[in-house]
C-alpha cells in the first residue's frame, strides 16, 4: 500500500501550536482563579455562633471570634472541640471552592 503524503503522526498543521496557545490561557486563567480564590474569606462557626472562624482561600486565619459564653474555664474541651470544628468547616469551605474553580479546568485538557 502507497504510503499517504502529510504530516508525521498524521497530525494536522499548526496543531502543536494552537494546543501551545490553549495551554497558555488555561494556564493564565488557572492562575487568575488561583488568586481571587485565595483572596476570598471563608466564614464557618459552630456551637450556635459561639465560635466563629474566618480564613482565606489561601489557609490563611484571619479571624476568630469567641463569645463569652463559650468560654467556661470547667470545660476547656467544648471550646477547644468548637474551635476545632469551625475551623475544619471553613477548610471544607476553602477544598470546595477550590475543587471549583480550579478543577473545572482539567475537562480542557482532555483528562
């Protein structure tokens, strides 16, 4: 059989670089995602709003307010546990928002 004129790979012209150019702009807009994401706070509390935490999308505490009335010096462990559970929930918040924005991206690239 007549071997076929063309491309090596059977490619078509001017593939390789328009692929290039889409990588680029993924990329670009990955990292324009990545920055607003990190400068996005992400607000959780727990024990009824006794506890309330505030992070960034970049893991970063920015704030954490206790009320008064979480704090009982007989039972350290409820806050500590509160602390602890309004803090996991703004992560979750942060991993979600993430997975949203910036695993949105990967459908582009073929995966």
């Amino acid at each position: 059989m007549a071997k076929r004129g063309g491309f090596p790979g059977g490619g078509m012209p001017g593939s390789m670089s328009n692929l290039m150019k889409q990588a680029q702009r993924m990329q670009r807009q990955m990292e324009e995602n990545k920055k607003v994401l990190e400068e996005t706070e992400f607000k959780a509390a727990s024990g009824g709003g006794a506890v309330e935490i505030t992070v960034t999308g970049d893991r970063v505490v920015r704030s954490l307010t206790i009320s008064k009335d979480a704090v009982d010096p007989d039972d350290v462990e409820m806050l500590q546990d509160m602390i602890i559970a309004a803090f996991n929930e703004a992560m979750k918040q942060v991993d979600e928002a993430n997975a949203s924005m910036l695993g949105g991206m990967s459908p582009g690239l073929g995966f």
